[in-house]
C-alpha cells in the first residue's frame, strides 16, 4: 500500500542479470525476495545463462540471508 494513496497496492517483478545468471543475479534476488515487501519479487537472468548455480552462491547466502534458498538440484 502507497502512503497516502487509499486502495492503491503496487507489487511487481524486479530483475536481476549477470553475465552467467548463475551466482550474482541469483545472490541479489534472494537477498531482494528475503526483504521485499508485499507484492514484490524478484527473477533472474544471464547474458551467457548456465544451467545451475554457482557453487559459490549457496555458500554465500546462507551467510547474508537468513533464510537462504536451496542450492541447486
């Protein structure tokens, strides 16, 4: 809800690109979905996409976010 503005909501996609959309763009977005609010969430893509995580991105979420993803399947 906007401030001020009654009955107006706002929500929406937010995203996030790096070069391979296996480690950076993945970081920010689960950092953004931890801390988002309502309505917002968050996608990502690379310039040269990979097909999994970067080894390196579970591992550093789970020590920024409290509620990290899963790493990769």
């Amino acid at each position: 809800m906007v401030a001020g503005v009654e009955g107006c909501e706002l929500g929406g996609t937010v995203l996030f690109v790096c070069p391979h959309g296996a480690g950076k763009s993945r970081i920010a977005a689960a950092w953004f979905d931890a801390y988002a609010p309502p309505g917002w969430t968050a996608t990502t893509a690379g310039v040269r996409p990979q097909t999994a995580v970067g080894g390196h991105a579970p591992r550093v979420l789970a020590r920024v976010v409290p509620t990290a993803p899963p790493g990769p399947s």
